[in-house]
C-alpha cells in the first residue's frame, strides 16, 4: 500500500506523517496521533461523534481521508481549551447539562464551534439545523440546545 507525506497544522501544531492513501482523517487523529477525543461511532457519516474542523469547516472524519487534509490546518475538541481552562463552549455543556456518558459531546462540541462561527446568535430552530448532523442516545437534546444558547450568550453576549 502506497504512503503519502501530509503536512498539516492540527490544534495549532504542525504536523508532518506518512499516511497510507486510504488512511481515515479520523484514524489518522486517533491511533496516529493519540487525540482520542475524536470518538468512532457508526463511521458512516451519520452519528457525527467524529466532527472535527478542517480549514473553518465542519468535517466528519470518518468520511475524510488524511491526505485530503493536507497542507490544512485541523482543529480537534483537544485544542478548545487553553490549558486547564475550558472554552467556553465546554463549560456551558457541562453547566446546562448538555452532556451524559460523553460520547457524542465531541461531534456535539465541534458542530457548535462552527455554528457559533457562522451565527453568532443562533435562533433554537437554527442550532437543531445546525445540529441535525449529530446523534445523542442519552440526554435528549434540550439541554444540548440551552448549552448551546448559553454558549452564544457568553461568547458573544445577548
């Protein structure tokens, strides 16, 4: 199997690696690089647990090859935060109750990064299409939605 050499800025951190051509984005993060927060979950495309941002745009990992992610920068749930410092997207799931088991907060976390980007403030029927990408098994999705109006208001005020 051929190797290709890929150059990308993952969490801010340049990377260099070889990567077989048919290497998933989200196997390339996980097992390669250790950033577990990107989870695995139907690798189809549906659960969305595998959102990462690829040069400001919302991608499903496990639908992404590494090689197409070349000379890109990438962003994973590992870089929100500044140290011990969560972002503040973080801080509001955990406070409003956006989360259960975690599993899909990632994917979750992610799709609201790049929501929050695009809109600012976001009208709850705008957050559930922005969202419509992502599944929870766990908390229903009001408080995943109250997070997310939290976060905009903290963010970037009323």
């Amino acid at each position: 199997m051929s190797e290709h050499r890929i150059e990308v800025i993952i969490n801010g951190e340049p990377v260099t690696a070889r990567v077989p051509a048919r290497r998933l984005l989200s196997d390339f993060l996980r097992d390669d690089l250790g950033l577990t927060g990107t989870k695995r979950g139907c690798e189809t495309g549906i659960c969305g647990a595998c959102s990462v941002m690829v040069d400001g745009r919302l991608v499903k990992s496990c639908l992404s090859l590494a090689v197409q992610a070349d000379g890109q920068p990438i962003d994973t749930i590992e870089g929100l935060a500044d140290g011990e410092t969560l972002h503040p997207i973080q801080e509001c799931f955990i406070n409003g109750g956006g989360l259960q088991c975690g599993y899909c907060t990632p994917g979750f976390v992610m799709a609201t990064c790049a929501l929050l980007a695009a809109n600012p403030r976001p009208t709850t029927d705008e957050i559930r299409q922005a969202l419509n990408g992502n599944l929870c098994r766990c908390t229903g999705y009001t408080q995943i939605v109250e997070s997310i109006h939290h976060a905009a208001e903290k963010l970037h005020g009323n």
